[in-house]
C-alpha cells in the first residue's frame, strides 16, 4: 500500500501567463513523497500493538509475517478476527482457550512418548546391540530432532536466520544445562569417558566454530559443507572410540538391560516365545484385530485410581488412531507386539496418512487428500498438479498391497517375523512424524501468544520456543530417567544439540541457497546469538571438569550446578528483554551500520 501527495490544483490565473511562468520554470513545483506508508506485508507481525483495535483484523490479514508459523489452523486471524480483540473478556477467553489446546498438544504427546517411541527406541537399540551411549546420540537424538529441523523448513520461508539461529542455540542450551540436570536429578549414575568426553569437545568446538560463521553475516557453501563434514567426523570419532574402549572384558557395562514401567529388569526371551493367551492361532483376523485395538485390559482398569481410569478413557480415540497407523512394539507384550493383521492395516494406512499431512495444507484439504488417496478424486495441492497427485496416490496403494502380500506370505500369527526389528525402527520415525506435526500445532500457538503477549523474537526463540520444540525430549529423558536408563538420556542431551546446531544449519543454509540462487547467503546471529554461544561453551566445559573431579560420577552436585546456570541464563535473558541490559549480537557488529569509522567514503581526521 502506497500513497502520494496529489498534485497541485489548477490556477485561475491568466493562461498566457502560466504558460510563460512555465516556459521560465518559475512556478513551485511539488515532488511526491516516496513511501509515505509502508506496505503492510512487509511490516513485523508483532506491529498489530501499534494499529488501532478496529483495523487489526485487516493488519492481520494483509501481513504475511503473521501466517509465517501457521500450521493447520490460523491462530492470529483466530484472535483478532474473529475474536473481538477489543472485548477484553472474550478476548481474555480466547487466551485461556489457546493455552488449554497447548495442554491438549502437550497430552497427545506425552501419551505417544510413553506408549509408542521410548518402548521402539529400547526395542531397536536393544536388538541392534546398541550400548546406551550410542543409541543416546544417534538413534534417540535422530527421532527427537527431526520434528526441530523439519519445522525450520516448513515454516521459516524468509531469508533472515536470526529466529532459526536463535532456536538452535537456545535449544542447545536447555537441553545441556536443564534436562541434563534433570536426567542426573532423577538419580546418579556413572559416566563412562570414552564417549562424553569426545561429545563435550565436540560441542565446544561446535558453539564456537558456529558463532564464527554466523558473526560475519555471510555464509557460503564452504561454511554449509564444513558443518555436514564436522557431524561426519563427529558420528565416526565417536564410534571408533566406542568400539576401541568397548572390548569384550567389559562390554558389558554398556549394553542395554530392559526394564519394565517400574524399573525392574525382566527377561525379554519369555515374552518373545509365550504367545498370548488371547490370540489361540484358530481365531479369527477380526478377532486378532480387537486383541490388537484394545487399549487397556479390565483388571488394569479396576486397579487404577480414579484420575489414572479418566486418563484411560479419554485416550481411548487418541489409543485407536495411534494403534491404525503405528505398530506397537514393547518387549514386556506378546509376541514384543507382533500382529499380523493390525501391521498390514498400518501398512496400508500410514502411507495415506503420510500424503494426506504431508501435501494437504488445511485440515479440510487434508482430509480431501486422505479420502481421494482412497477414492481416487484428484484435487490439486502446492507444486503437485492433480494428475501427479493421482499417480502418487495409486502409487501408494500399489506399494502397500505388495508389502501386505509379502508380509502375509513371510510371516504367522503366533511367531515374530525376521524383519521385526526394521518394523521397530518404522515405529520409531512414524511416532516421531505424528509428534512432529502435534509439534507444528503447539508451536504455531506460542509463536501466535508470544506476538500477543509482545515479546521479543528473540527471546522467545531461546525460551518459549525453545522449551516448546524440546517437548518431546523432556518427556522421553524424563521417562528412559525414571525406567532406569539414565546413562542414554544423558547421552542424548548431549548428542542432540550437536545434530541440531550442524545439520540443522546446514540443510537450512542450502535450502536457503536454493531459493536464492547464489552460493553465498546473508545470515544473522541476532541479538541473543553469541549470548547463546557462550553459555553453550561454558556450561559444556562445567558438565566436562565436574566429571574429571568426581571420578566420572554424575551426582546432585553437578545437577545443582547445571540447574544454576540455567536461571542465571534465564535472568540475563529477562534482563534484555525488559531492556536492563542489551545482548551483545549482530545490532552491535562493528559492520559500518552503527560505526562511522567504518562508513565508506568517511575520512579520517
């Protein structure tokens, strides 16, 4: 939107004379202003403060920053559209409502953490021969982070790196210093060098190897080819070190005991060859799909307090939908959670699942995706023309029906397949997809109330973002801390912000210089980024020196210490946000906007 000064009226003068007055260029002539208003898409979402209550729904509309995080569901237009912002006490009820879906979010998420993904990550680890080091920071770290990186991808389209940088670290910090101290909070435990010691190196070279690149405001593709090869070195130095140190006379210290809910170990070898009792091989299919849908038994219902028996009803349909698209696999059930049937349904309709979420972009269109996967109606979504959206969709069926025969062929009721393990590892990365889009939902949501409660994008990204992305990580380290396996939680901690920081800027950085077209990118730490930076380097050297001082022992004194370190980041990041103090960032560069002496064409006197 632009506007102009209109022109000057027309004189009533004598024409003669205005003709002459024009020929001697003696008349005032009037030059229109250049942008009087700016455009309203290129204005911060957070400006809705600065427009008058009557016209924030068109702000809201018209600027493009405000649908940046949008999800499924448009959560500003939600509040100042179709709420009257101007009603306090509906618009107060707005927010209450936004904050109970939060916690909804947050159930739906607890619930597939503890019943599908920590029981899968035991499973595979546990098969592969995983010591607990190694499954922390691969295969746990691989399954927590992909929600983060992918959401980076999806919903930051713009050129600035200042809110993704600021995630990454701000993350990376929680997680080393907060649920590291949680994890150690739960119980002490003994460290064993050969792994945390390369992993503590490692992310100090990382915290500040990242802040160099980004503190000079351009990053090319030596710099994005420098962070894959780093993670690459940083995966097989690990590895070898495991493996020289790991030898047979004391290998088994870190191998993986399963444990059940209570923490008790149990022999995985008498569930693996009992069958269960309810699935006799001469039932029915439809009989084996009930044994394999009902969420919860009887006696364990009468058992249950009476908070325990509403948390089993409510999550019935939620048990149900999880239980169609994502195999169950635990070693403390029957079989470790084979069903035959139950698997050719998620066969079947995960796939589906996985089109319709990942190409439709509302759920109206989701579910029209879904339905059409099905019923072959071709509609039109982003980059996929109607006629490829038909193939992918008969592809799909295609695929699954061929899957389903092999596994109805190559498999029985009453024995696990060959192939199970790779069934656990599609247990893992679905559950981690699922929890990934409730991710999507519940940070678009916090991102909507930070920009209503007016906090700065920066310290939203080190803290509300930050513990909302981290979700998932808190309750899956808090659940491996309480079962017992508190050395690959710990491990995970660890692991995960060096993935996030390396491979999470480097797919961005070249998804970023795909849609430039250059080899060579503006980039932007921000005002809290090297704050970040330096609170990762110190407390990776605090974790690493307390563990030389007690031995290798992570006991409440060095949870205490990271649990401190923690508030006082908080408060310095309380500090600049209410503009007591100032973060020292990209706004204090000495880059020629705020030194004269770096002005060019300024002289020196």
């Amino acid at each position: 939107m632009f506007f102009t000064l209109p022109s000057p009226k027309k004189s009533t003068m004598d024409p003669v004379v205005t003709l002459l007055d024009l020929a001697q260029n003696s008349t005032p002539r009037y030059e229109a202003h250049q942008n009087i208003f700016v455009s309203l898409r290129a204005q911060p979402c957070s400006n809705v403060h600065s427009v008058l209550e009557d016209e924030r729904c068109l702000f809201v509309r018209e600027t493009e920053e405000c649908r940046e995080s949008m999800h499924y569901l448009d959560y500003m237009h939600f509040v100042y559209c179709i709420v009257d912002s101007s009603n306090l006490l509906l618009f107060a009820s707005a927010i209450v409502a936004l904050l109970l879906f939060v916690l909804l979010l947050g159930t739906l998420i607890y619930h597939l953490c503890v019943t599908r993904y920590v029981d899968s990550v035991l499973y595979v680890a546990k098969s592969w021969r995983l010591n607990e080091y190694i499954a922390g920071v691969t295969l746990l770290t691989y399954g927590n982070g992909l929600a983060q990186v992918l959401s980076e991808l999806k919903h930051h389209t713009s050129g600035d790196t200042e809110l993704i940088y600021n995630q990454y670290l701000g993350t990376a910090v929680y997680q080393v210093s907060f649920l590291a101290a949680l994890v150690i909070w739960t119980g002490s435990f003994a460290i064993y060098p050969e792994v945390i010691v390369p992993n503590l190196i490692s992310l100090m070279i990382v915290s500040l190897l990242v802040e160099e690149f980004m503190y000079d405001e351009q990053v090319g593709i030596v710099q994005t080819t420098t962070l894959g090869v780093l993670y690459l070195a940083f995966l097989g130095a690990l590895y070898t070190t495991a493996r020289v140190m790991d030898r047979e006379g004391i290998r088994s210290r870190s191998q993986i005991d399963i444990r059940d809910a209570d923490g008790k170990v149990f022999d995985t070898e008498l569930t693996a060859t009992v069958g269960n009792v309810d699935q006799e091989q001469s039932a029915s299919w439809l009989e084996h799909v009930w044994q394999g849908l009902r969420t919860f038994r009887e006696e364990e219902f009468r058992a249950a307090p009476w908070y325990r028996q509403v948390y089993l009803l409510c999550s019935i349909p939620v048990e149900v939908v999880a239980v169609l698209l994502l195999p169950k696999v635990n070693f403390a059930l029957p079989l470790h959670g084979w069903n035959k049937c139950l698997f050719i349904v998620n066969l079947i309709l995960f796939p589906l699942f996985l089109i319709g979420t990942a190409l439709g972009k509302s759920p109206q269109h989701t579910l029209v995706v879904l339905f059409s996967s099905i019923l072959c109606i071709l509609l039109s979504v982003d980059m996929i023309s109607s006629e490829n959206l038909g193939w992918i969709c008969l592809g799909s069926l295609i695929g699954s029906a061929c899957f389903s025969v092999i596994v109805c062929s190559t498999s029985c009721y009453d024995r696990k397949p060959p192939f199970f393990t790779c069934i656990g590892l599609f247990a893992i990365f679905g559950t981690s997809y699922v929890i990934m889009l409730l991710s999507y939902e519940l940070i678009a949501i916090l991102e909507a109330l930070s920009i209503i409660a007016n906090v700065s994008s920066a310290s939203f990204a080190i803290t509300i973002l930050a513990w909302g992305s981290c979700w998932i990580d808190l309750i899956t380290l808090r659940t491996l801390a309480v079962r017992g396996y508190s050395r690959l939680g710990f491990a995970a901690c660890l692991g995960a912000p060096v993935f996030n920081i390396l491979i999470g800027l480097c797919t961005v950085f070249c998804v970023q210089m795909i849609r430039s077209g250059t080899t060579q990118i503006h980039v932007r730490d921000g005002t809290s980024g090297p704050t970040c930076a330096i609170y990762l380097f110190v407390t990776s050297m605090t974790i690493l020196l307390s563990v030389l001082f007690t031995r290798f022992e992570a006991r409440k004194s060095i949870a205490f210490c990271l649990t401190t370190l923690y508030v006082t980041f908080l408060a310095y990041v309380a500090f600049c946000e209410f503009e007591v103090t100032h973060g020292y960032g990209t706004d204090h560069n000495d880059d020629g906007e705020y030194f004269l002496d770096r002005v060019p064409g300024r002289r020196e006197h």
